[in-house]
C-alpha cells in the first residue's frame, strides 16, 4: 500500500476477474447453450489471449505512462465484457471470439500493476514486494468464486462479467485520481512478465531488470 496502492487496487480487481471467470465460465457456458467443446475452446481462448496480450502490454508500459495502460486496459475490460455478454445473444459461435478478447484485456492488468509497484521499490524491497503483490491477488481471488456464485443465483449467466463490469470502473477512477496525486518514475524498472504463482519462480524470468552486482574481491 506503501509502495502502490493503485497496484494493490489493481491487482485485487485482476484476481475477481480471472477467478470468476475460470470458475464460473463452465456454467457460464452451459447457460448460453455451448457444447462440452465449445466451452473448451471458450476457456482456451481467454488462457491464450490472455497470454499473448503480455507483449504489446509489455511494449506499451515501457513507453507510456503505465498509469495510463493499466487505465486503457480496464476500460478494455469494460468493453470485452459487453462484447461477451452480448454475443451470446447473437449466437454461441461468437462466445469463444468474445473470451478471446476477454482475456487479451484483463490478463496483462496483474503485470503492468506489479510493474508499477516495483518502480517504487529498491532492490532489497523486491522479493517482499512480490509476496504483498501476490497476497493481494489472493484475496480478490479466493472472494471472486464466493461473490461470483452468489450473483450467478441472483442475476443468471451474466454475473461474473457484471462483477468484472463493477471492479473496472472503480479501477480506472482511482488510476486517474492517482495520476493526479504524484507524477510517475522517470526511471523505471523494465516490464517483465509476472506469472500469478510462487515468487519464487519468478524470480527466474528477472535476467535483465537489474545490473549484476560487480565481483567481490577481484573474483568474478
């Protein structure tokens, strides 16, 4: 909260997303009408776009500010789930489309926040920094199935996107109200992806974000 507290909103906002969406996608599918392998492909397309949105995500924080990406990639958001909502009207052949563009939209939101956090962060502060991250993660994560599920009696088929339609908002408000409050970093920490697992592991793609500490000794 210290470091980010828009990344912190960030990353609770990319946890309901993703959740809801892989734990409530199934029904989801049913409900609209989709086949056993259309609910498959339907899941496979929000995995895979979301995946391959990672490196124009990546590009875009680098150069902009990545307030601003973070910003444009929910209103995205906002927009995808419309699409999907409002393709199952039309027809379960444009489902799998509309997840596609689903995922292409929220999946990069959980590494250009952490992104974010660690140009406010020094070195010692990194792997502490990632555990918070995840943390948070966790929490919208393990609420979204909960909220997701009591919507889905509520509202129907269209209620994890009518929570993604309400976390998005709230997220695009607070970036512009913290661009507003402090300019961000001229020197910024380059933008690597952040997989939602153990930081462990991630600490394995790090190659390149910082300079390699200089020999001890004389020793390489």
């Amino acid at each position: 909260m210290a470091k980010s507290p828009l990344a912190v909103l960030a990353v609770v906002v990319s946890g309901l997303t993703s959740a809801a969406f892989r734990m409530i996608g199934v029904v989801y599918g049913r409900e609209v009408g989709l086949t056993d392998q259309r609910i498959d492909l339907f899941l496979a397309a929000f995995v895979a776009d979301g995946a391959i949105a990672q490196s124009p995500a990546g590009r875009l924080a680098d150069k902009y500010d990545r307030r601003c990406v973070l910003i444009w990639f929910s209103v995205l958001g906002i927009a995808s789930c419309a699409v999907t909502v409002g393709s199952a009207g039309v027809g379960p052949g444009l489902v799998p489309a509309a997840a596609a563009l689903f995922g292409f939209a929220t999946f990069p939101i959980y590494s250009i926040a952490a992104a974010h956090a660690h140009d406010f962060a020094n070195s010692s502060e990194r792997v502490e920094l990632c555990v918070a991250i995840l943390f948070f993660f966790a929490v919208g994560a393990i609420a979204s199935p909960l909220v997701a599920s009591a919507l889905l009696e509520a509202l129907g088929p269209t209620s994890p996107f009518v929570l993604t339609s309400a976390g998005h908002p709230m997220l695009v408000g607070f970036g512009l109200v913290r661009m507003l409050a402090r300019p961000t970093r001229a020197e910024r920490t380059r933008y690597v992806y952040a997989p939602r697992i153990s930081f462990l592991i991630g600490r394995l793609p790090r190659k390149g974000r910082e300079a390699k500490a200089p020999p001890k000794d004389g020793h390489p």
